[in-house]
C-alpha cells in the first residue's frame, strides 16, 4: 500500500500512542521513522518500529521518558535519555547543538540511558542540513564478535558522518562495524534465506550461511581485526565517554523488561570557520567522484511516498488492537 509522506506520520504516531508512549515520544519516533523510509533505509524504518511498539509494551523503552539535559561546559552537551528513546533527547538539544557549534566552532552531544537509535544517519544528516559537518557513534546490546572469541562482545556499533554539499543533498555515510547490520540478517531469516559466507557464526562457533543458525551465534565485524578496531572505537565513545551500558552490559533490545541504556554520542564542526567554501568544493569533489563511478552515499533522492507491504502494516494494527483490547 503506497502511502503519502504525512499519512505515514500519522501512521506511525498512532501506533507508538497505542502502545504508551507520550505525544512527544510518539512525535519524535514517527519523524525517524518516515525520514529512514525516504532515505531508503527502509531496514530501519516500519520494519524496525515494530521493534519499538513492543518494547513500548514489554517495558523496554519508558513511554512517559523525559530526557533530561545539562550543560557540563559550554560546547559539551549531555542528555539523561531516561530509559526512553535517544530520538527525543536528541530533538530537545539539536538547537543548541547546532547553535554552540557555530559559537564555538565545534560542539558534543554525549546521551545515555536509552533504547536504541534507529537509523543514525538521522542524526548527522540533520546536522548537515544545518551547514555542519557531523559524526555519529552509538553501541547496542552484543551482537558481535571478531578474532578468537566464539562469544559476542560488542553491538553492531554503528558510526554515521554527514557534511553539506552546495546545490544538492549532504554526503552521508551510516555503516555498522559488523558484516551487516543486524536488522538485515533478521529480515533474512525470516524470509528462510541464506546469507553470505563471512557475516556470521552459529551458536558452536561455526561459520554458517543460515540466516536462521546466524540468529542463535553471532555476527562478524567486517575485516576481521579491522572492523573490531572500530566497533571498539564506536564503543569507547557511544558507551564510554557518555557513562552508557558496555555492549556486554546491556540487557537485550528485543526481550525482557529493562532498557538495553545503550549510548549516543555526535561531535559537529562548522566547516566555514576553517575552510568558508568547504560546501562548494565538497560537492566538486563528490561530482568528480561520481564521474569516475564512484558511489555517493546520501545522494540518492528522498521517495515522496511509502509503499508498505500488508504483512508489515497488518503487524502495525495489530499493536493498536492488542492496546485497544487491553483498555
């Protein structure tokens, strides 16, 4: 079913209400949500918000959370999540984010205590859109594992950058530090199909091309050693300098009762203190790029509508209807 851009909004308000979560919870969920679709990161748009409706129902995320901020120096900002989602926090502080890094050349975000954050090209790409150049770190519950350990260790750990091109969409960048995200090896199995040699082992710690034995041991890092080094780094910022859950530490985002109070941290630059043309010759060196075949991530256009399948929107009524029945 195609849907237009705002029926989609209201679409996805209405399930997170449905479920307990607060107007402003709800508010800032749906806007992630739709803005992963339009990006083509549909991975972690519906499909993913069916991982936060019954979160919002077992416990996981608190749906009355108001985050809560503080100002710890003047170009450092840091967001209590309060067990709810990093997307409101981050909504709350992207004003100031965007006005301390003008003022003072450059500007951190360091947010704890929250469920995880989605697509977090979300993040950076907005910073973009104000003129920044931004970087993104986030870790999740363990997922992953690298080197001799059979046992998973770190979060997929993600990292996100995005800086504005003159006359047309920032460059963004939003890649896991695992194979593949996890998000992806789900959906997989689901559908019963196999998956590349490299992205996973089984819960003996064998390396396995079952999507379905992938979700019972753990996901790879991409280069071996290399792709740990980053999930590493990712960690060291996203949980570490924000006092958030390690990976090992926190409580699964799919079961039980207690938020996985995994991190976010986001670092912006204004690029025109340092180089005042950097939009203009950041987009003649994405062009020239793109002239040798060169991949441009973040450049593709933004969809005008959604199409959502009937399986996924008949699994988004359902939620309605389980809170309905429940009233």
């Amino acid at each position: 079913m195609e849907i237009t851009i705002d029926d989609a909004k209201a679409l996805a308000r209405r399930a997170c209400i449905s479920v307990g979560a607060s107007s402003a919870n709800a508010n800032a969920l749906a806007d992630a949500t739709v803005a992963a679709e339009c990006n083509g990161r549909s991975a972690v748009g519906f499909r993913h918000l069916l991982d936060y409706l019954a979160a919002y129902s077992e416990g996981r995320i608190n749906g009355n959370a108001e985050p809560e901020v503080a100002f710890p120096a003047p170009a450092l900002i840091r967001v209590d999540a309060a067990g709810g989602i990093a997307h409101l926090g981050f909504d709350l502080v992207i004003d100031e984010l965007v006005t301390r890094s003008r003022t003072f050349g450059l500007a951190a975000l360091a947010l704890h205590n929250s469920y995880t954050t989605g697509e977090l090209g979300y993040y950076v790409r907005r910073l973009a859109d104000a003129g920044l150049v931004a970087f993104a770190a986030t870790n999740s519950p363990a997922l992953m594992t690298s080197g001799k350990s059979r046992e998973a260790v770190f979060g997929t750990n993600p990292l996100a950058f995005a800086a504005p091109s003159e006359n047309s969409r920032p460059l963004v960048i939003d890649q896991a530090s695992s194979a593949t995200a996890f998000v992806t090896i789900r959906q997989l199995a689901e559908q019963g199909e196999q998956i590349p040699e490299g992205w996973a082992i089984d819960a003996e710690g064998r390396s396995t091309t079952d999507a379905g034995e992938a979700m019972r041991g753990a996901l790879l890092a991409f280069g071996g050693t290399r792709g740990a080094n980053i999930a590493l780094m990712v960690e060291t910022l996203a949980a570490g300098l924000t006092g958030s859950n390690w990976s090992l530490d926190a409580p699964s985002f799919s079961q039980g009762a207690v938020s996985p109070g995994v991190g976010l941290f986001v670092f912006a630059i204004q690029p025109n203190l340092l180089a005042p043309d950097f939009p203009a010759r950041l987009a003649a060196q994405l062009d020239r790029l793109h002239s040798k075949g060169i991949h441009i991530p973040g450049r593709a256009p933004v969809l005008p509508s959604i199409d959502l399948p009937a399986d996924l929107l008949n699994a988004l009524e359902a939620f309605s209807l389980r809170s309905l029945a429940r009233d």
